[in-house]
C-alpha cells in the first residue's frame, strides 16, 4: 500500500516522502551504496576470477553481486578503487567525455628526465595509438618516482606512456579520483563507505 491505497502495478511511481507498507509493515527505499577500497597488489578489479581475489571479495557486505567496480587498476597496481551499484555514479567516472582526473604515485626503473616528463606534458604518442594522450600533470618526486595526473583511460596508459620514454613503471599507486582522495587510514584491503560529502565529489553528468 502507498499512502493507504492498494498498488498492483509494479511501474507505479512512488513519491519518496510516500508511507509505503507491506502487509502492515512500513517499507523504506533501497540507497544505493558508495565504498572506497585501498587495493593491495594482486588482487584484481573484477566481479569473479578463476586465479586471484577479487576487489569484491575484500568487502564484507550482503548482496555484493549488485556492487560494479567504478575504474579498475590493473593486478599489480594499488590504490584507490571506488565500489557502487549506482550504475549512473559509475557511468560518471568511467565515462571519457567527463574527463575525470585521477592521479597516481608512479616508481620507474629508471631516472627519468627532464625531456621525458615533458612529453608526458605536451601529450605523448602511445605505440599502437593513432592520436596521441591527452597533455598530464606530472611532477618529480625523486630521480625515479613522480606523481601523474591524466585525463583519460587507456588500455595499460600510465605504464605505456614511461614505456613510450624508454622507461619502465615498477610500481603503480593511485592516490585520487577527481576530488576524491584515498584516505590515509585505510590499509591495504581496507574499504569504508564514502561519506556524503564524498559521494557529492564526482561531478554530474556534463
């Protein structure tokens, strides 16, 4: 019953400050849920795998076959992951025309140089990809390690663009995503609930 009257169509609206009962009992509407999780390495972004854990099985939540991963890191990569069944949330962070920053802590193989960085700054070209990335945030952090911003989401990209300088990445962290930032106190295989004011972070749909 909605507001004392009888529905039988599945589709009807429902109003949400409506009083909604089953069979006597009050019902409430189902919130969509928002988590962060801090990746440990060798854990993989995925629902179901045959060899390694899944970021899905570090949640200690029911229902976690509704849950989509919003933005994946590769197996070795760690970092922040964020977790929802708001498929539209998601859509928001993933999708390339919203230009989404996310910034990652990279360590490299080698030093890297002054002309290498500024590739990554005027855009480098990828093998294999017939434009080149989109222009990156990096600064230097140490002979070897660097904090990168980009824009885009291409297959492997972070590790394609050192390899594109002649370098190697030996370690991949991802700190941010948009304005939402890891937070410090969760350990690897750590997740939480975003807050409100986080879930408001990612921007909507532009």
């Amino acid at each position: 019953m909605v507001d004392g009257v009888v529905i039988i169509d599945p589709a009807e609206p429902v109003a949400n400050d409506a009083n909604v009962t089953y069979q006597g009992q009050s019902l409430s509407a189902v919130t969509h849920r928002y988590f962060m999780l801090n990746k440990p390495a060798g854990v993989v972004c995925a629902t179901r795998d045959h060899e390694h854990r899944t970021v899905l099985d570090l949640l200690d939540v029911p229902n976690k076959t509704r849950l989509h991963i919003a933005g994946r890191l590769d197996v070795d990569a760690t970092g922040l992951v964020l977790i929802t069944d708001d498929g539209d949330w998601a859509h928001r962070i993933m999708a390339p025309r919203q230009k989404l920053p996310k910034t990652y802590r990279v360590w490299l193989a080698e030093p890297v140089s002054d002309h290498a960085l500024d590739q990554i700054r005027c855009g480098i070209h990828l093998q294999g990809e017939a434009s080149v990335c989109a222009p990156a945030e990096v600064e230097r952090i140490t002979d070897k390690e660097v904090r990168l911003t980009i824009t885009e989401g291409r297959y492997h990209q972070v590790k394609r663009m050192f390899a594109a300088t002649g370098n190697r990445v030996v370690q991949l962290h991802r700190e941010r995503v948009g304005r939402l930032v890891l937070d410090p106190l969760l350990a690897p295989g750590q997740a939480r609930p975003l807050t409100d004011f986080e879930h408001a972070e990612i921007p909507a749909n532009t």
